[in-house]
C-alpha cells in the first residue's frame, strides 16, 4: 500500500564474470600467503632446533635432535593462514585456495626444473615417495582444518581458530609419520608426541594474533563470526 504508483527499480545481481572475477580477487592473497607459508618451511627444513633437545632429559624417546626443524617447528603457519582465510570466506573458497597453492607451486617447480634453475627434483627438493607423502599429509591435514573450523565456527570465537589448527596439524603430523617407510616404534610414538605438543602450542598462540585481527578480518554476509 506504501509503495502504489511509485515504480519499483529492478534489482540487478551480478552476472558470472563479475562473479568470477570477484572470486579470483578474493583468492589471490590467500593462495599467495599459503604459498609463502609451505616455501618459508622448505627453505627452513635444513636448520636444526637444538633449543629443544632438552627434551631428551624428560625422556629420551622424546629427544628431537635427529629430526625436528625449523620447517616442521614454523609448519602450522599453514593452519593459521586457512583459519583466517575460513573466516573470511568459508569453506569452499579456502578449500580453492589450497588447492591453487599447491597447483601454483607445482607449476613453479616443474618450470623451475624445465628452465635448468635447480638440478633435478629428487636432488634440490625430496625425493618423490616423501615429497608425496608430505602433500598427502598436508591435504589431509588442510582438509581437516577447514571443515572442523566451517563447523566450530561461532561462539566462542576461539573455539573453532584452536580446534582446527590443532585438529589440522595432529592430523598432518598421523599421517606424515605413519607412512609405510616409518618404522612403527617407541621413537616413532615419541615423535608424535612432540609433534602434537607443537601444534597444540601453535594452535593456542595463534589465538593473539587471532584475536588482534577478528576487527580487520570480517566475515562475509552469510557466514558466522568465529
């Protein structure tokens, strides 16, 4: 009745190029921060923790010395970028994210490997079988970190940034170390254990910056605040 005689204006969405072009603006901070996250570990995997074979005092089987490092010790900065991404932008597009990220460094790689800058894969990168298994624990682990974070997410706001970030990296840590090459023993059980205490202290420092960035990063209309 409010509205007789006054002409309605037609309300015009956007078509899908705008839509497209939208998404690939929204993607291209994400993949690039996830992308820098994974080359950071790599370049740091070489660098020891010696700060940390205390550990073998509280017992031996918990001795880091022969294998932990700065890449493994700075990877949950993977879960950290997917939680605030997830925030922003939900499941599926963070979920679009991690798979460019991977798409793009292996296309790096592979041109890289073409144009002659580095030698051969197996010789300046991994060997196949274990660079396999660490982007199949990695998708295991992102994987995990999403979802459980598109599920926690709401109040209380640390609920779900903590769950998935611990969730994502003690499921990374599972499959990474119980691949078929692992030897299934007391190290091995030790190593998970100090594995999972370093995702779990990741993922409750990562609630600070969380915390200071909830005003910035805002969470789209249609998604709950986390």
């Amino acid at each position: 009745m409010l509205d007789r005689g006054v002409d309605r204006v037609p309300v015009s969405r956007p078509g899908a190029v705008s839509r497209f072009v939208t998404t690939i603006v929204r993607l291209i901070l994400p993949v690039l921060a996830l992308c820098g996250a994974l080359v950071l570990c790599f370049y740091l995997r070489d660098i020891p923790v010696p700060e940390l074979d205390r550990l073998r005092e509280v017992d031996p089987l918990l001795d880091p010395s022969s294998w932990l490092n700065w890449g493994l010790l700075v990877l949950p900065l993977v879960f950290f970028v997917l939680n605030l991404t997830s925030r922003r932008y939900g499941a599926a597009l963070t979920l679009t994210a991690s798979l460019l990220a991977w798409l793009l460094l292996a296309g790096g790689i592979f041109w890289a490997v073409r144009e002659g800058f580095i030698a051969g894969f197996e010789q300046e990168i991994a060997p196949y079988a274990l660079a396999a298994s660490f982007v199949g624990a990695m998708a295991v682990g992102q994987l995990v970190n999403i979802l459980l974070f598109d599920r926690l997410r709401g109040i209380p706001w640390w609920k779900a940034p903590f769950l998935a970030a611990f969730a994502g990296g003690a499921a990374f840590a599972i499959v990474f170390n119980t691949r078929p090459a692992m030897v299934w023993d007391e190290e091995l059980g030790g190593r998970l254990a100090v594995e999972a205490a370093i995702h779990f202290t990741w993922a409750l420092v990562q609630l600070l910056p969380t915390l200071m960035l909830r005003r910035t990063i805002r969470p789209l209309p249609g998604f709950g605040g986390a």
